[in-house]
C-alpha cells in the first residue's frame, strides 16, 4: 500500500483541442432552450451509427441559432473550462451555421470571437476557433471557409478542422482548402482514422499536411505509420468515451491510447461532443487514469502535447508547461 496522495486532476493545467462547440453546452441548458423553443434536442440512449449522432446535432443548432442562446453557450462553456483546469480551449465552431442569425459568416465569426475573448478574460480561459470544414460539403465549399477562416489568422482563429463521416468523404480531395490554411499559419487539424483506416491518417498527414490529427486511433493497426506519427511530433487529439460510443473500439479497454504513448506517439485526451456522449474532459482524464491505467507521468505527457501542439499563445504555454512539471513534482 502506498500512502501517495493521489495527484488532482483539476490542478493539472490543460487544453481542450478536440471540442466541438456546440456540444460543449450544458445538458440542462440544452433541455432548457429545447424546451423554450419546442424543438426536439433529446440525446439518444446509445449511438447505433454516426447519423443518429448527426441527427442529434442539427437539433442542437437549431437552438442555438437564437443569438442570445450562443452567447450563453459560449458563456457557460467557457466558465465549464476554468472549473475543470482547462487553460486554453481550441473550440471547434462552424460559424456559418450561424449566418442567418449575424448576417454572414464574417460577422457570425467576429460575434462569437468577441463574445469569448470577453468570457475567457473573465475565467482566465484562452480560446482559439477551429473553423471546421464539413467534409460532406463540397470542395469549393470547404476552400471558401478556409478563405475566411485564413482571413482570421491571428485574431482569434488558430486552426482549420474537417469533420463528419470520412467514409466516401476521403482527406485528400480537401487539399486545396488545408494549403490556403497552413499559407496564412493556421494549424491544419483534420479529423481522420476515427470511422476509416490508417490511411486516411496518412492522406490528413500527406495530402494536408496536418499538425494534429483529431482522433486518429487508427493508426495503431499500421505499425509504419505509428513510428512516423512519432518521429514527426504529429500529435493525436484522442477521445476514448465518443470512440467507444460510436463503436470505433469495442471495449474501453481496447482503447489504444497507451499503446500509442508506448510508441512515442504525442497524444492529448479530449471530450469531443460532452453533451451527447456524457463526459466533460476532467472525466475523460479520470477515465484515463482509473480504466486505461495511464500513470500520472503519462497523463502530464497528454496534458504536455495539449499545450504545446496547440494554438495558445507563448504565454500561455510557458506558464501551462511551468505548472504542468509543478504538478508532476
Ligand atoms: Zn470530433
């Protein structure tokens, strides 16, 4: 028996990469909006495929383009992020679902950066926009987005995603729009290897030239791609509880994430949508620990490559990485 005090989650200072917005709001909230506005937002017992999954999710959009419900989101998300010790939130935000509500994608954009750099000053919480690409959309579709979103470079967004089903929707026919991204230094930070193989984690790595990949736990079935995702410092935005609800992996315990620690792999542990699948981060990081069995040096690893494979500004990291060796200590 070892009398160790056990390490605290919530003092661990961490980022949330692989978040997407929407699906940061508070389950009650949600109910509550759903209920004020007579739209059906219920969160399915269990995910059978991606489209009861997707389904769900246009409910939530519905709601939330009421201009007064997205500031609240942004609001409460942003306050969820300070109680869970989370530093820096890179949020994942479409903004032209929200075009009808501000006018235009520029403007919707330009709403939800100033509503949460104000929320982030409040809560000590820095925020970057991922704008995510649909990838069931089209390619001129996605390069106009990744226009705009290269247009915001510097002030307020970090990074460009892609999400949605990457069966018959491969990565590399997105090449156009990651080129434009990266051009103007934005991170390129697709989803890949989550409903497809490890190629599709090697077309995100080729054909867009990706800083992170979201997911992409399937690279552990090629062992070629596992060691060159480590050389590279490609870092892995895991999500153990949505890969299991969505039957990516059978079993929690057949998630691969120690295995990718084992191989050098950078990884960081993630939510993805908390509303739908039930866990905020600070869970995942206890799921982590308690089922996954990673060590605390571990989880500090994950937190690590959080912080430095993200968008956050120096300062942020330094102080982050500063209490991160403070917490291992
Ligand atoms: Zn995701």
């Amino acid at each position: 028996m070892s009398d160790t005090p056990v390490r605290d989650l919530t003092a661990l200072p961490k980022a949330h990469l692989h978040i997407h917005h929407e699906a940061a709001i508070r389950a009650t909230t949600l109910a509550e909006m759903g209920a004020a506005e007579g739209v059906d937002v219920s969160v399915p017992e269990e995910f059978d495929d991606f489209s009861a999954f997707s389904q769900t999710y246009r409910g939530m959009l519905q709601v939330l383009s009421i201009k007064e419900n997205l500031f609240r989101l942004i609001d409460e998300s942003i306050e969820d992020c300070a109680r869970e010790g989370i530093v820096y939130a890179e949020f994942g935000a479409s903004p032209h679902f929200y075009v009808d509500t501000f006018g235009s994608t520029e403007l919707a954009l330009d709403a939800m950066i100033a509503r949460a750099r104000e929320a982030g000053e409040r809560w000590g919480v820095e925020v970057g926009y991922m704008v995510t690409v649909d990838r069931t959309e089209s390619v001129e579709t996605a390069t106009a987005y990744a226009k705009i979103a290269a247009a915001y470079a510097g002030r307020g967004v970090v990074s460009l995603g892609l999400a949605n089903d990457e069966r018959g929707h491969p990565a590399e026919q997105f090449h156009e729009a990651f080129a434009i991204a990266k051009e103007a230094g934005l991170l390129s930070t697709p989803h890949a290897g989550e409903l497809a193989g490890p190629e599709q984690v090697e077309k995100a790595v080729d054909a867009l030239q990706a800083d992170r990949i979201l997911h992409g736990v399937t690279a552990i079935e090629s062992d070629a791609l596992t060691a060159r995702l480590a050389a590279e410092g490609i870092c892995l935005d895991v999500c153990p509880t949505s890969n299991l609800l969505l039957g990516v992996i059978p079993e929690i315990d057949a998630h691969p994430l120690k295995q990718l620690l084992d191989a050098g792999v950078r990884c960081s542990i993630n939510a993805d949508d908390p509303v739908l699948f039930g866990p905020g981060l600070l869970s995942e990081y206890e799921l982590c620990r308690s089922v996954l069995r990673l060590t605390d040096e571990e989880i500090a690893a994950c937190a690590l490559s959080s912080i430095e494979c993200s968008g956050a500004s120096d300062a942020v990291k330094q102080k982050a990485v500063a209490g991160i060796a403070a917490w291992l200590a």
